[in-house]
C-alpha cells in the first residue's frame, strides 16, 4: 500500500506536464527516505533532464540507499539525454518501483536490467493502468507512429450539433467551453473538416483565462484547397496551420496557400484526402495526438476507418428537434449495427449543468 501511496504522487507529478513533453511520455518520480519524501521531479520537455534526473539532483546525498518511485522504467539509451538507468545506479539508490515498461523498443526491459544487474531491488507493474492511461498518447505513437485521435463533439439531448438553420453558438456552456481549451491545451494538433473553416471561420487556437495556454498545430481537411487566404487559420499568425489536400487540388490553389505560410500535404489521389495516410505524416512530424473539432461528415470519415481512439461527448440539457438539424456523426452511417463503433470505459462528468461522457472505441 505503500509503494501506491508514493506511485501516486510520482503520477500526479507528472501531470504537471500535460500538453508539454511531446514527442516524449509524461513522467513523474519520487525519492523515498525513511518513509518520507526527500526528492521529487518531472519531465518538463523533450530534449531537457528526465524526470528521474530532477528527483536525484534534489536528493543529492539522500538518494544512497532510499527508494526511488518513477512512472516509466528508466531509460537506457542515449537519445536527447543520457541514460536514466545508469543516473539511478551511480546515486546509490537501492530499490526502485517502477509503474510500467517503456514501450519504446530502445528501453523495453534494458533499463530494468542495467539497474537489477547493479543490485538495485526493482518492482515493476505498482498502479500501471493508471500509468498507461496517462501516457495513451505515448503508448499509441510509439508503436504505430501514428497520433492517438480524440474526437470531440458538443450537442444537445436529442444529438443536435445546430438548428436546422446552422445556428450553433452556443449549444453547451461556459464551463464545458473552458474544457474544450484545455484539451486543445494538451494535445499537439487540432483538427477540423474544410466545411468548419468555409462556416466558421474559427482561429483553433487555445484560449485559458491565465492566458498560459499552449496553441496546437491546426490541421484542416480540404481535398480541393478552397480554404480562403483570409481564413485565420491562414492570416492570424498564431499556429502552424497544415492544409491537406488530394494531388487532384489545383496547383494554383495550393501555391497560394504555400506562399502565405501554410503547411499543403497531398494523402490521397482520389477525391478524398486519404486520412490514413494523413495521420502518418502528422505521426512523421511528432503530431502525436490530434484533438478533432470537426463536422459530421468528417467525424464519421474518421470512425469508419478506424482511426478514432477517446471520444468526449459534451451534452447540453437542451432540445431542438427538426430532421435537418445537424448531428455529430453524418456521411451514409454503418449500414448494420455489427459494423457500428462500440465504446467502453466510460466515465460521466457534470459540467455545471452539461454532461461530458468520456469513452475509448473498441477497434
């Protein structure tokens, strides 16, 4: 029960970082000395000290022979930083828990075994779901090397994203509108559909009371290049803005978009953008995650080829009817429910009066 009670705080640590360590995982660590905490740190940003390296420096002659309680196994390699595994030994640390394996095949055991070949006493496995849920990100990337995709919709009771007459501003409230900021806040790129932009003109960026937010790369899905040069996505000089488009787009079109300083990818021949291989090349530029804000028809596109892994479910406590009032998933649908996307692990919250439902797809 001990060794949860400090994996806990090693955890909650590591959470200061959120949004903040891509392409790297979150990663928090404690240093135990008789039954009491002597040293703490968290991994601030790729390419700076691990989390691990801040906790020893703090430490400094307390870490002989105390525990040392970390996140993620300790790296062995020499990346960005050196090899963690080896830091841990040559402090004098005598024990250490560890929460989960690092997936990344570089690690993957070996920094494990260079601290139970020095005599370090090691426990792996101590809160590793909890572990693994707050590095889904990592856990998806680093293996498939494509973002982890969450999808995000806001509708009211009777699943209506707008009136019949495309009035949607605002469906849910003030405080589920702050939370949208700060998952826009964490992950590393939003997405949307051309449609929203042509609609809405919205600027995608972040926007928290304290100011301190983090804007994501904007990504829009426009096969044919219609996004107007005076979009804020294009002119407001906020956020890296990448536009995909299919090799049928007119060249001109995307020459215009280039030269103002947008990003143009080409995935896909067809009249679609082939969003597969859309999300391999943001997975190439270290887009680890993708939070979609798009429509309908997008959001079902992204469904039925198995690339969405969390949905948040805003629901307002509103009714507004009509068979044409939009609806968060269009296109043509799944034809038969065994073909239809199944969600589990679902967690409701109250939102001063909306409700956010919060589940991972079974794909």
């Amino acid at each position: 029960m001990q060794d949860e009670e400090f994996m806990r705080e090693a955890l909650e640590l590591a959470r200061n970082a959120e949004g903040r360590t891509s392409p790297n995982p979150m990663v928090g660590a404690v240093i135990v000395q008789g039954g009491r905490i002597v040293a703490a740190g968290w991994h601030r940003k790729a390419g700076t000290p691990h989390a691990e390296i801040h906790a020893l420096r703090m430490a400094g002659e307390l870490a002989k022979g105390a525990t040392l309680y970390v996140t993620l196994e300790p790296c062995s390699h020499y990346g960005r930083t050196g090899p963690c595994a080896k830091a841990v030994v040559e402090a004098g640390i005598k024990r250490c828990v560890i929460a989960m394996k690092d997936p990344n095949p570089l690690v993957a055991g070996r920094g494990i075994k260079i601290l139970e070949d020095a005599g370090v006493e090691t426990v792996c496995g101590v809160l590793e779901e909890e572990a693994r849920r707050l590095n889904e990100v990592f856990l998806k990337w680093v293996p498939e090397k494509i973002p982890f995709v969450a999808l995000k919709t806001a509708m009211t009771l009777d699943g209506k994203i707008a009136t019949r007459t495309g009035e949607s501003q605002w469906i849910t409230n003030e405080t589920s509108r702050r939370r949208v900021h700060e998952y826009r806040d964490r992950y590393d790129g939003i997405f949307v559909g051309i449609g929203t932009v042509l609609h809405d003109d919205p600027s995608l960026t972040t926007r928290l009371p304290d100011g301190t937010g983090k804007n994501p790369v904007r990504i829009i899905v426009d096969s044919q290049a219609r996004t107007p040069l005076t979009a804020k996505v294009v002119c407001d000089g906020q956020a890296k803005t990448i536009v995909a488009v299919t090799e049928q787009a007119p060249a001109e079109r995307c020459e215009a978009l280039e030269a103002a300083g947008v990003e143009v990818v080409r995935a896909g021949k067809g009249a679609h953008v082939d969003l597969r291989a859309l999300m391999q090349m943001l997975g190439q530029r270290e887009i680890c995650s993708v939070f979609v804000e798009g429509g309908g028809r997008v959001n079902f596109s992204l469904l039925r080829a198995g690339l969405v892994d969390k949905v948040y479910a805003f629901i307002a406590p509103k009714l507004i009817g009509g068979s044409e009032a939009l609806t968060p998933v269009e296109g043509e649908g799944f034809a038969a429910l065994k073909d239809c996307v199944e969600l589990s692990g679902i967690q409701v919250e109250e939102m001063a009066g909306d409700i956010l439902l919060t589940a991972y797809t079974r794909h």
